[in-house]
C-alpha cells in the first residue's frame, strides 16, 4: 500500500498513480472543470480574470485544463493564445495543429526503422591455397 499525502487538502490517501490527488479533491476538481466550462459556453467573451472571479477557480488551474486541451474559446475571445513554437493565434493547447503535424512527422521519422543500404555485390577472394590449371 503506498499512502501520500492530498497535494491539494492534505489527507492522506492510498495512491495508486497520476497527480497525488485524493478521490474528492479529483471530483471537486472536475466539478469545477464542468463549472468553468459551462461559463465559457454561456460567457464566450469572458476574460481571464472574469472566469476565475466568478468560478472561483485560479487562474493556475485554467490554464492547465488550456494546455491538456480540455478548454478551448472562440476566435472573438478576449483570450488570447499562441503557438509556443511559431506563435500563431490558437484556440487551445499549446501548439497549432501544423507544429504538432511537424513534430509528430520528426518522432516518426526518429524512432522509424532504418532503412537498409544498397549493398555492393562482395568481391570473392580467391582461396589461398594450391590451384590445378586443366590441361
């Protein structure tokens, strides 16, 4: 049994992997995904600072659930993201979906198979040794 403590409460829980959460502080975490959420849906032109005042939730967190790509905002947001790597205006995440084509092309490309030479027909040395010529 592995015991930690709640990195969010502090209780001590059984855990079993992921972030070192307790069951309720996941479900409460969740709930306010699903709150937060469901304002963006409503509010589509909230700030930032508009949804964490009125959720209650920290900025911190919203910007996580952006990266895991949980929340996405429209084009006439007030929030703004870009592309990480060619900074192109994005609706969520951290990169555009070129940069992610890219870099998923250049893991492939990595961790593919080598491909095998073309290889040269090998010369045959004579053997050393005594030779007999037919007469």
């Amino acid at each position: 049994m592995n015991l930690r403590n709640c990195a969010r409460c502090g209780k001590m829980f059984n855990y079993i992997g992921g972030q070192p959460i307790c069951d309720p502080c996941k479900k409460a975490i969740e709930e306010d995904f699903q709150k937060v959420k469901q304002y963006i849906v409503d509010n589509p032109t909230a700030s930032l600072k508009q949804i964490t005042e009125d959720n209650q939730v920290s900025a911190k967190q919203i910007q996580q659930w952006i990266r895991e790509e949980r929340l996405m905002f429209s084009k006439d947001s007030p929030i703004q993201l870009l592309c990480e790597n060619c900074g192109e205006p994005i609706t969520t995440g951290r990169f555009c979906a070129k940069c992610k084509t890219s870099m998923a092309n250049n893991l492939n490309n990595t961790f593919a198979k080598p491909k095998p030479a073309l290889q040269q027909p090998v010369k045959k040395e004579p053997k050393a040794g005594m030779r007999f010529l037919d007469t």
